[in-house]
C-alpha cells in the first residue's frame, strides 16, 4: 500500500479487519461460556475522494480468495432437533455447485457490495461453514471428532448509504446481536423466518461525514450501534497521485504471504488465553487509579462503556498479525500495542459522531481544521474565502479563537493559522 495515498489510518485499520475477519466465529478469549470473539465493527469516515474506497478494494480481494476446500471426515450424528451441517454435507454442496457451473463456494463467506436489509440476514443465514475439532468423549473414553458449525459473514461497502437507505432500526438490531455473536431469528412476511444460529458479523464500511449526520440520530447510536463501532475520522489522503503503478516484486511477495496467513488464520478454531500478567495491566489500565480518557468527548461514552471489549479484540487481533496457532498465550505487549492503536483512534472518533449539534459554527470549526491538516499553514484571508458560504468574517474570527483557546490550533509570528504540534 506504500503508492496509495490513501491516511494511513484507514490501511492499518483494513489490516485490522482482515485479520478479525479471517478468526470468524471459531477463536475466542474468556471462557466459553461467556466467550470474547474478534469481530469487529469499523467505519472509514472522510470526505469524497480520501481514500476509503481504495483500502475496501483489496481488502474484499485477499478475503475472496480462498475457496472452500472441504476433506472427508467421520460423519458427526447430530442431537435431536440440532441443526448442524457437516463436512461431507458442505463438500456434496459445493460438488452441486460446481456441475452447475457456479463458483466454488468461499472459505470465508463475503457479502456482497451492495446489499439491503433483507439480502444481508439472508447472506448470513446462508454462510454456514463447519470446522472439525477433537474433544475427549467420557463415555467412549477417547478422543472423538466432532464439527463446530458457525454463521460467520463479512462484507464491505464503500458506501454505507447502501446499507442504510432504509430499516434502519432493524439493521442496527441486527448488528448488535451479531457482534456478540449470539442467535438471531427474522421473520418475513412472504418468506418465513430466517434462523440464523452462532451468528457472526465482521464489518469494514466507508462514508462520509454529512451521511452520518443525515441519518443517524443520537438515540440510535446510543442504543448500541456506536458503542460497539470503530468511528475512523480523517480530513485529507497521505498524498495524491495520477495512477498507481504496477506491483513491484517484494509487494507481489508480501501480497502473497497475506494470503497465505489468512488461509491459515481460518482452519484455526478454539480458545486463545491472555498471561496473568496481561490480565492485571488491562485491569489497572481500564479501572486503575492512573486510568484516563483519550478523548473526553459525551460522544464517545457509550465506546468507553465498551472499552474493555474492545482492548480485549484488538489484543486478539495483535496476537493473528504474526501468528497462526493457539498454542501461546496473548502477552503483556501485545495488549499495549492494542491500546495504543485504539488510543490513537479515539483521538479524533468524536469528529464522525458530531451530529445533532445546536452551534452552527462546529462545521465551520470542523472545515477549518480539515484545510490546517490538508494545508498547513494558512492565512486568515485565504480561510475566509474558503469557508466563506458557512461563516462570515466575524463567525469565522470567534472560530478561530475557540480553536486556539482549546489548544487545536496555533496562530505564528506570520499571522498565519496551522494545526497545534
């Protein structure tokens, strides 16, 4: 990604995703009745044109690329009324599929680029796959093979407006219960009820600020939407460029080498243990007497109601960047490296979610940040002509004085404004 001009913040969170999304519903830390799974909720936000949509692109290409591989195994009776599916089941579909001409199915399910309401419960009813595990039976006395089936789905949308044209309230739900990863039962007017068991959602979605504003009210991102969300704000791309060039031979290599960690990362299925000594620093870092706020915004308190979810996820997500068992524990570093990622995010997660405001200088207050950071350096007549239809001279001087009193911005020797180091 190093040619595309894309903040730097949108890749790394891409990376991110694709590691959380490659885990499914099959890792999970804390016990396993009450488990911690790694999916995850992010939302590129930015302006037309900063680079979401060229971060969504190959992300949505590396998780398609493995296809559904399916070995034979000892056939696994189910209990009554237990709805499993096993591997021969899947390997006899995706045989169906291919005599029909369709493409073989995906070893991770991906929803498609474009979905409503409807289409992504039934995406997700549909994306059933099933892992096979060893567990000590006590009445056998040995160890048998059994199938772990799960509904795990990820998608990607350059747009979120896609998505959030209608029903909003009932695609909200629908993400709460499937980021906790429980079951979810809709019922249809016309076509029953889709049952969706061991459900599992892992969302990468890009929009724009003014979409969040249009349709998303407070209550509804208190409900639960916003709490579980990574809001990722930026104002401009890294640097811009007239076209990307060909991959050179080291990119090729490393593009490969993703690939082949997500093929691993998905045969894995158990639980994932933290060290006693991560354990008590994420306790003192979340509820010590030295814990603080990145960002002390009334926006993001229902996220910090959340925080030690999401530590725990990230931490999760660290462990799978350079690793691809579950043999060794997830250490005291690894948990820092997540808070300071997260940490890093909070900083400017209040700008997506500054919405309903009654002060009709906080976009001009955001616009001028927004060219500071693009711009650098710049006067107070070329700000004026800039922000001219929003703020007049004297808004636009109380803007900027707000600004500097809250230690955002700098006015130099040159009477010129920028961005505070």
């Amino acid at each position: 990604m190093k040619d595309v001009g894309s903040p730097e913040s949108f890749i790394e969170w891409g990376f991110y995703y694709i590691i959380a999304a490659s885990l499914q519903r099959r890792v999970w830390a804390g016990p396993s009745e009450r488990p911690i799974f790694p999916n995850i909720y992010v939302i590129l936000v930015a302006d037309p044109s900063v680079g979401k949509g060229m971060v969504l692109i190959p992300v949505n290409t590396i998780l398609r690329y493995h296809k559904l591989q399916v070995n034979g195994s000892p056939t696994y009776k189910p209990k009554p009324n237990e709805e499993v599916i096993t591997t021969e089941e899947l390997s006899d579909m995706a045989e169906e599929l291919q005599k029909k001409g369709y493409e073989k199915p995906l070893l991770i399910p991906v929803g498609p680029d474009s979905v409503t309401f409807e289409q992504l419960i039934h995406h997700t009813s549909k994306s059933i796959r099933s892992i096979n595990f060893k567990i000590f039976d006590e009445k056998l006395q040995k160890e048998v093979i059994k199938p772990y089936t799960h509904s795990s789905l990820c998608f990607c949308l350059e747009e979120l407006s896609t998505l959030f044209r209608k029903k909003t309230e009932d695609i909200t739900t629908f993400f709460l219960k499937s980021y906790d990863c429980t079951d979810y039962n809709y019922e249809t007017k016309t076509a029953g009820i889709d049952r969706i068991r061991k459900c599992c959602l892992s969302f990468l979605g890009g929009t724009t600020p003014t979409f969040i504003q249009r349709v998303f009210s407070d209550d509804l991102l208190t409900q639960g939407f916003a709490s579980r969300s990574f809001f990722i704000y930026e104002y401009a791309n890294r640097f811009n460029t007239l076209r990307l060039p060909e991959f050179n031979e080291e990119q090729l290599k490393n593009w490969q080498t993703l690939i082949d960690h997500v093929g691993k990362l998905a045969k894995l299925y158990g639980q994932i243990k933290f060290t006693e000594e991560a354990d008590r620093w994420m306790n003192d870092y979340l509820y010590g007497k030295s814990a603080t706020l990145a960002n002390t915004s009334p926006k993001l308190k229902p996220y910090y109601g959340r925080k030690n979810l999401h530590l725990q996820k990230m931490s999760i997500i660290i462990h799978f960047i350079d690793k691809f068992d579950l043999s060794s524990p997830i250490i005291l570093e690894e948990c820092q490296e997540a808070a300071k990622i997260l940490e890093k995010a909070e900083k400017k997660m209040h700008l997506a979610l500054a919405i309903g405001g009654s002060n009709p200088l906080a976009k001009v207050s955001k616009q001028v940040e927004g060219i500071l950071k693009e711009r650098g350096p710049t006067s107070f007549k070329d700000l004026l002509l800039d922000c001219w239809e929003d703020a007049n001279d004297s808004e636009l001087k109380e803007t900027l004085q707000f600004l500097i009193s809250t230690r955002k911005i700098q006015l130099d020797t040159n009477n010129k404004y920028s961005m505070k180091q």
